[in-house]
C-alpha cells in the first residue's frame, strides 16, 4: 500500500515547520529493502510511527489526518529521510501534564525499527520545539554546583577530577572506603561503578557508612569539598527512592556532595525521570552502559551518541558520560565535540538541526574510558575546554604510586594545557609543551613512567627529554594508601 499521497508532503519547508514551533523534526538515515520505492518507505514509516498501518482502516476520521506524521524531505542517493511529528501525537502525564520522553521514542523510534520494507533505519538528529520542549523537566543541577562545592566559583572553573573505584566489584566495605580515601587525598569526585550497588559481599548499609567517613576525612585533611556519586539504579522506582533516602541521611550535612548515578541506557528513562523528581537537590549522573548495542557506528538501526545525549539534557541528566572523542579506549571520533557543545550551550548545532535550548540548565560531559593525565591535554584542545567531569579509573588506580598521585597527575594534565594554550613555553607543539611541564612536576612526570604506550605514541621523545633511562614497564600501584585509623 503506497501511502505517500497522505503520509508525504515534500512541499512543506523546514523553516516553515520550525516557525510554527508545532513538531518535532527528526532526521534518519533510511534504506528500504530491496525492490521498494524510497518514497513509498518513507511514508510507510511514517504512517507506522504515528496514525496508520499498512492498510487503510474504517475508524480513521478528518481529525485523525490532522496528526498525521508527515515525510518533508527525502534524499534517496545518500539514504536522508526527515518526518514532522505533531507534538498533539505525543503523551502527557495526567499528573501535571508535562511531556515524557518514553512517548517519543515509542514513535520516532518504535515500530519503525522491525518493518520488513526497511532495511535499516536510525535517527541522526532530532528537534524540539520551544513550547513542547518546556515540557520536560531539564537538569535541576549542573557542574555550577559542584564548582561552587569545591570552591571554584560558578564560571569556568575547569575540570573536575574524578574517579571509578577499581576493581568495578569484589571490594568489599572497608577497602572500598580506603580507596575513596585514597584517591579523595588529591582528588575531587568519586563514583560507584555502574555495576556496583548492595552486592551480598558490598552492603550499602555497611559500605555508604565508609564512604561517608572517608570523605569526612579527607575534607579535614584538604581543606576542600569531596563529591561522591551513588549507584541508586533499581527496577523498582520504590527502591531507587530508598537507595537514595538512606544515602542522604547517611551523608547527613554533607548531602549537597553527594550526586546519584542512574543507569539511564539498561534501566531506562523512567529511572531517569523518578530521580530527577524525588531528589531534584541532587546532581543526577546518567550512566550510559549499554547504549553502543543501537548508538554505535556499526549499528544502522536505532539512534546515535548524539541523539541520546542530547535526549538525556531534555528529561534531566545533570551530567552524562560522552566518550572521549577517540582519547580514550571507547568507540568515538574527535568530531564527537558536538556532543559536548549540544550538552553544554544554549544555543547548539547538530548534524541537521539547531537547537534553542530557552535558558534550560547544562548536561556536563562525563569523559570516562581509557583516561589518564597523558591523554587529557589533547582532549581538551579538541573540544576547546576543560570544563568537564572526568572519571578515571585505570588513570587514577594504575599510577605508579598511587590513587592520590594519579588524581594529582590529571589535574596536571589539565594545568599544562593551559599553561602551553597561554604560551608559557613559547611557540612549541602540544606534547613538547606537557613534556616541558613535566620536567617540574612529579605526579605527571610518573604517569609518563607508568603509562608507557601512551606516552610513546603521544609525546615522541619523551624518555631523553625527561631523562628516564629505566625499563620499558614500570609496575603501578606499589603504594600503601590504606586511610589511617
């Protein structure tokens, strides 16, 4: 059934769609199967992911038509679909009627993905209007406030240096909280890795308590504010709010440095949404595990890194992980910046559309995957700034010396780049300036002894311009940084 004649109208302009400010526009690549016509896909898909099906039915009426999802544009050589979606197509709650994110993807991405005329079809980008985008509830906090926790002010105040604590399980309470404390001696941010959680070996009434006394004593001994990031994620929202209640009241006074990390790929935007409502106080960290299965390049169904980051700003990430753009171990590619611009301005391009975000508070990039202080300065020159949250596992816990010293490493990272990005050691490349800067600074200078492929590969020349004529493999975490009783 060729349904193009109502499903289709390649008359309508973008521009027009984007003034009237009453659909949400999505852009896809599409590919129908062999022996189909492109146009007559593309309406199929459309009808499939709003009012129709694949035949004509009895019940249809005049109003029905008025909420057709309608095709505008097609590009059939470089495999390009654009649909309008009516906001009326979508949910509102009939609590308080505001938009949820679960009704757009049951459309825009629903159905759509198991037709048999399609070969594949995955979102590249996706628009909200001004008025339905107010809709969604929006982060309630951002790094401003972990920067104001730390004592940095509320602009600029570049990297927040974080950690994974390693191994991702088998520490159980009182070794996971002498390595908070470990790494709190130089660093700022602590989260649990998304698997960790009330394991029977790991309870969260016996293992948040150490957490809690390792933060205390590493303010006292710093100076300066700790932030630590609880696994609340459940399949129960019941049990997500009592995750989250007893970890507050274990923090006490400290609560406002306490965020909680959601699994919002494997859990679910439902999950996302009941912390976001019941601890608004609260950074709420969107962990992402899972997403490569529909995001990753191999994969032409389902939608892009981009396209679910940018969802997680709209139903309230105060910060989410983003990859490293190639720097690190995970899947990415430098441009993947735009991610971070789309997470972090008000006002964004994506690959095909710009989006106004009206005043809608920021989603900090989390760079997480393979990081450690070598690696950092050359991030942070592709994406143009450091004012992000880093968690580094292997960086922080694989140094030579120590969690304390491989925090202290990555702030160095950071602080060598702005110091070669300001011309402090004159007109030389990126590497010769870090190399340069560890010639004064122990910490990095050892995260060059201990991430040896790294440094090699980066900072060609390294071992005559530091001076190291030791062996090639350097054994990390020869330390004793168990907290003091």
């Amino acid at each position: 059934l060729d349904q193009s004649s109502r499903y289709a109208d390649l008359s309508l302009t973008e521009e027009d769609l984007i003034k009237n400010g009453q659909h949400v526009l999505v852009a896809y690549i599409l590919k129908p199967k062999a022996g189909y016509d492109y146009l007559a896909t593309a309406a199929h898909f459309a009808a499939e992911s709003s009012t129709g099906t694949n035949v004509n039915v009895c019940t249809t009426d005049d109003f029905t038509k008025t909420v057709d999802a309608l095709v505008y544009y097609i590009d059939p050589e470089n495999e390009e679909m654009k649909i309008a979606y009516p906001t009326a197509l979508f949910d509102r709650n009939i609590t308080d009627g505001r938009a949820m994110m679960c009704s757009v993807l049951t459309l825009s991405i629903g159905n759509n993905q198991g037709m048999g005329d399609v070969e594949y079809g995955k979102i590249y980008d996706i628009y909200f209007p001004p008025q339905y985008l107010r809709l969604f509830d929006g982060p309630s906090c951002c790094v401003i406030d972990m920067w104001r926790i730390l004592g940095r002010g509320t602009t600029g105040g570049g990297l927040v240096v974080g950690t994974i604590i390693k191994p991702k399980l088998g520490l159980q309470p009182k070794p996971f909280g002498e390595a908070c404390y470990g790494f709190w001696q130089g660093g700022d941010f602590i989260k649990n890795d998304e698997p960790q959680g009330n394991q029977t070996f790991c309870q969260m009434n016996q293992c948040i308590p150490e957490v809690v006394k390792a933060m205390r004593m590493a303010m006292a001994e710093t100076g300066q504010g700790k932030l630590f990031s609880a696994n609340i994620t459940a399949d129960d929202p019941n049990e997500m709010i009592a995750r989250g209640k007893y970890v507050l009241d274990q923090m006490g006074p400290m609560a406002e440095n306490c965020a909680f990390l959601v699994d919002g790929y494997v859990a679910g935007g439902t999950a996302v949404t009941v912390a976001r409502r019941n601890f608004p106080k609260q950074f709420l960290h969107y962990h992402r595990a899972g997403h490569g299965a529909v995001t990753s390049p191999q994969t032409q169904r389902g939608y892009t890194a981009f396209v679910h980051t940018k969802l997680s700003r709209v139903i309230g990430a105060s910060g989410i992980h983003t990859g490293t753009m190639s720097f690190g171990k995970m899947e990415g590619d430098a441009s993947d910046k735009n991610i971070g611009f789309m997470l972090q301005d008000d006002v964004a391009d994506g690959p095909y559309y710009r989006q106004e975000w009206e005043g809608m508070k920021q989603t900090t990039p989390i760079i997480s995957g393979g990081m450690n202080a070598l690696r950092l300065p050359a991030f942070f020159e592709n994406l143009g700034h450091s004012n992000v949250i880093l968690t580094a596992g292997g960086g922080a816990f694989g140094h030579k010396d120590g969690p304390k010293q491989g925090a202290i490493s990555c702030g160095q990272g950071e602080e060598a780049w702005k110091l070669w990005k300001a011309g402090t050691y004159g007109d030389v490349s990126l590497s010769d300036g870090v190399v340069e800067y560890a010639k004064t600074h122990e910490e990095i200078k050892d995260a060059f002894l201990t991430f040896q492929k790294d440094a090699d590969q980066i900072y060609p020349g390294w071992k005559e311009k530091l001076g190291y004529t030791g062996e090639s493999s350097v054994q990390a975490a020869s330390f004793n940084w168990q907290k003091k009783e």
